[in-house]
C-alpha cells in the first residue's frame, strides 16, 4: 500500500521537532523533517516560553512536511511537556507570555496553600504529587503577581491545547496534560472547580476536556496557505502530555504477559518512573510517598514519580562550557565511565538542584553537607549525578511494587535518555532488573499511533504497542556487580532519608 503519513509535533523542554510518521499498513517509519530550539527565554527577571518563535519554527516544520509529503498526509497532532499554560482573552489573543514552570515565582506558595486548604483533600481532588512547578501553584502566583489577570482571561490552554488551537482553532483541553495541572479530579475525570473556588481562582475560563484520539477539526484556511498542507488534514489530539504519548509506545509491554511486570521511565531532562493502572491509586500511602497518578490513553493512569533526571548532566555540561571545557555528552559519559564509584551521592530531588545557577557547585554543596568527597573533575560530577539517579529509580521501583503487590521484572528506558548506556547499565544494577533501552522515540511512535488508530489503522492500545515494538530496536541490560550496588542502595537510602525507613528494590 501507498504510505500515509502521520505528522507529530513533538516539543520538549530544551528542542522541538517536526517528524513524519510513515505508515506501509504494519509498521510505522519516522523521519525528522525540522528541530528547533524551545529553550527559556529570559525577560527581566522571569523565565518565560516565546511560543510565537516556537509556533513559527513548528509552522516552517509543516511547510517542509507539505512539500514531502503532500497529499499524502492523513493528519497532525502535538504533545509537549506538563504544568505550562497559556491564557487568551475573548479575541483568542494571548494575555501574556507564558511562563516557564522553573521561573521562581512559584518559591513559597505550597506552603501558604497549606494554610488554607489541606494536602490531604488537595491529593484527594488531583490524585498529583506536589512539587512547586504544578499549574496549580502557578495559577496562585500569578493571582498573587496581579489579581486581575486571570480575571481577565477567556481561555485556559495548556501548552500543546494552544498549539492546537492555531492549527484549527479548537479550544479545548487534553485528557492527559490536564491530570498535570493538580486541579483535574481523577475519578470524576472533570476539572476540580470546588478545589479552585476554594483557592479563590476563577473556574469560567477552563475548557471541555477531550481523550486522546480526539478529531479537533481541519486546518485553519491561514495555516494551509502559508504551509501548503492540503484541506484535508486533520488535527488529532494524541495524549499530548509527552509522557503520556511515549507510554503509549513502550514496546516492552508488547510481549505477552509482560506488561503487568513492567516499569516505564520516561527518561529525558525529567525522568518519570511508573506502571500504567487501570485507576488512579489515591491510597493514603500513594499520598505519604508523593507518587502521582497521570492520565493515559483509554482513560488509563501512570502511577509514576517524577525524578529530576538528565537535567543534572544538561546543567552540569553548562556550566563546564562556561569554564571553558568542549566536552560533549559523549565526552561527559566516558568520563564518568573512568571514574571512581559511588565516591559521592545525591538526592537528585534535593529542591537545590531544580534550577541552581551553577549544578557543580550545588552538587558540591550537598557533598559538603552530608561529609562527602567533593567531585574533583567533570567525570566525578556526571557519575556522582548518574550514580544516583539509578538509585533513585530503585528507591521508587521498590515503592511502585509495594503499592501494586505486582513482581515486576523489566523496567523499559524511552525517550531520549535511553541513549544513555552508562545510565541504562547502572539502572539494570541498582534495580537488579533487566532493563529494555529503547526506542528513543517512543513519544513521536505514540503520538502518531494514536492518530493512525483515530482514523481507523488500529484496533486497540495493545495495537499501538505491538506496532513500536515491530518498528523499533530495543536493547537489554543485564544487572552486574550487585553486591558493590545494594551496599550503594543502603548508603543512599540512609543519606537522603535519615530516619525514614524505606526498603530497597
């Protein structure tokens, strides 16, 4: 059969991409067409998104795709990353520019949220962990910052709903981005209007919220004449929060049986460790273990945990540009490949360390603190930040088993990060589990996957993932030298907990 293509966009917190996936009717081929940068962009002293060069680079990304691809071209859908809004006044304009959730506003306001409504029944109307950068608290930030704002505003999008919204005028929210904000009820699957009231926060200008597979509507006429792209194109929403697009396309969970012994990390500047659930898991031990419960495909949930991830090494190479070093990732990797283990350890989700000014000197910071070895060079810093993101996970794979009475037997690496094979290896070790590395494009497989099954090309969820795996390569780790690592485990566990008792994998 002729290829029909499938158009994702695909943006993340450092680079955006324009990929084609090509359909012969078993297998799905993907083909970049356009990366850019996202990037934060500094005005004053805030940290925003300028998703007007973002839109324009995506909309140059469809015009290639138009002169590719042409009439071949079924539909197109976006996913980006969690908690980032938009507003539009009546016009469908922006109201401002959108802030970038590691902008500092956000310091401080869990705590005055606790004052005036509890955790407990904050947990129990989301179903999220808490963390600074959830919509929530930026909501409440920016009603402190200027109480007319979101007074003022007609719409609220998240950041993929927007983009939809300029390709065909849609506006409305995605199941999947919505679960991120920490006021979308998981059991009443509706926005949590008395939680917000509560709050003080207006509830008039939050959108009808759709499932992923959802036909938005066809092109805007502006879009196709500036693109190309022909009047038959559909907008799809796929589960547009890029977690939820690449479990989607966790290949893992194609074998038979497998899926209910595997664990998903999601791996890139964040990396997200779950197990995919039929219902979200609002047990007050999910609640005292700040797990989270994100929406999935079909109405699925990702009991997961947010885990600072790759993040560390993006700043720490930062910084050693900035010092001069020409050291690529690659560099980085060896180098940490070659130096002394468990030397020293963090707790990755130390707060310290989610936009420090300077990663080494934050790293050093907590050694100093907790009677470690400094890191002396650029391979002690990116082991000691590998090291103990792969004790990290086990911690959480203990706790994902504990909550699920599940043996789980694989953990399968996507995305970005599973490209990382000093990383892979050290998380096979540390969780004594086989790990599945790959594909590194598991969220484009899920995003275009899902749209081919909303036109009809597949049947089910367990279609989706039969196809990744058939279009994807997957490479296995196997657990070395697990001795050295769980006595590593037990230093860890006693550091970054002290008087908590928590079991290993």
């Amino acid at each position: 059969m002729k290829e029909k293509c499938y158009l994702a966009v695909d943006c993340g917190a450092e680079s955006g991409r324009v990929m084609a996936g090509l359909w012969d009717g078993a297998r799905m081929r993907l083909q970049e067409l356009h990366r850019f940068p996202t990037g934060v962009t500094r005005v004053g002293d805030t940290m925003r998104w300028d998703i007007t060069r973002i839109w324009n680079e995506i909309e140059r990304g469809l015009g290639l795709a138009a002169k590719r691809f042409g009439d071949s071209i079924v539909s197109v859908g976006v996913d980006t990353w969690g908690v980032d809004y938009v507003l539009l006044d009546k016009a469908g304009e922006l109201i401002e520019m959108p802030w970038n959730y590691r902008d500092a506003r956000t310091r401080g306001i869990m705590e005055k949220v606790k004052q005036r409504v509890s955790h407990e029944e904050i947990f129990a109307a989301s179903g999220v962990q808490f963390m600074e950068i959830n919509t929530l608290y930026q909501l409440l930030a920016a009603h402190e910052r200027d109480p007319a704002l979101l007074g003022s505003a007609d719409k609220f999008l998240m950041i993929p709903d927007y983009l939809h919204f300029k390709m065909c005028g849609a506006r409305v929210g995605e199941f999947t981005n919505a679960t991120t904000t920490q006021f979308f009820h998981p059991t009443k699957k509706q926005w949590s209007v008395d939680l917000l009231q509560k709050l003080g926060l207006p509830t008039e200008m939050l959108p009808e919220v759709v499932q992923p597979g959802t036909r938005l509507g066809t092109l805007l006429p502006g879009l196709r004449e500036r693109t190309g792209l022909h009047a038959g194109v559909v907008v799809i929403a796929p589960a547009t929060h890029d977690t939820g697009s690449a479990v989607a396309g966790v290949p893992g969970a194609a074998v038979e049986g497998r899926w209910q012994r595997l664990a998903y990390i999601s791996s890139g500047t964040w990396s997200l460790l779950g197990v995919e659930l039929h219902e979200p898991d609002l047990s007050p031990r999910s609640f005292e273990l700040n797990l989270t419960n994100e929406g999935g495909v079909d109405g699925t949930y990702r009991l997961l945990k947010n885990i600072m991830g790759l993040w560390l090494v993006q700043e720490c190479r930062r910084s050693f540009a900035k010092g001069g070093s020409g050291s690529d990732y690659a560099a980085l990797v060896t180098a940490a490949e070659s130096a002394p283990a468990f030397r020293s350890l963090i707790d990755p989700d130390d707060a310290r360390f989610l936009n420090p000014p300077d990663m080494p000197a934050a790293i050093a910071q907590f050694c100093g603190e907790t009677d470690q070895p400094i890191p002396g060079s650029e391979g002690e810093f990116v082991r000691c930040a590998l090291e103990s993101l792969a004790l990290r996970y086990a911690t959480v794979l203990h706790w994902l088993k504990e909550m699920t009475g599940r043996f789980i037997g694989t953990v399968n690496v996507v995305g970005g990060g599973s490209r990382n094979r000093l990383l892979n290896q050290f998380t096979a070790n540390a969780c004594q589990r086989a790990v599945l590395a790959g594909p590194i494009e598991a969220t484009v497989l899920g995003n275009v996957l899902v749209q081919a099954r909303a036109c009809g090309e597949l049947g089910s969820l367990a279609d989706i993932r039969r196809v990744a795996r058939e279009s994807s390569e997957v490479e296995e780790f196997k657990p070395e030298h697990t001795d050295s690592w769980s006595e590593a485990q037990r230093r860890f566990i006693g550091m970054c907990f002290k008087r908590q008792i928590v079991g290993s994998a």
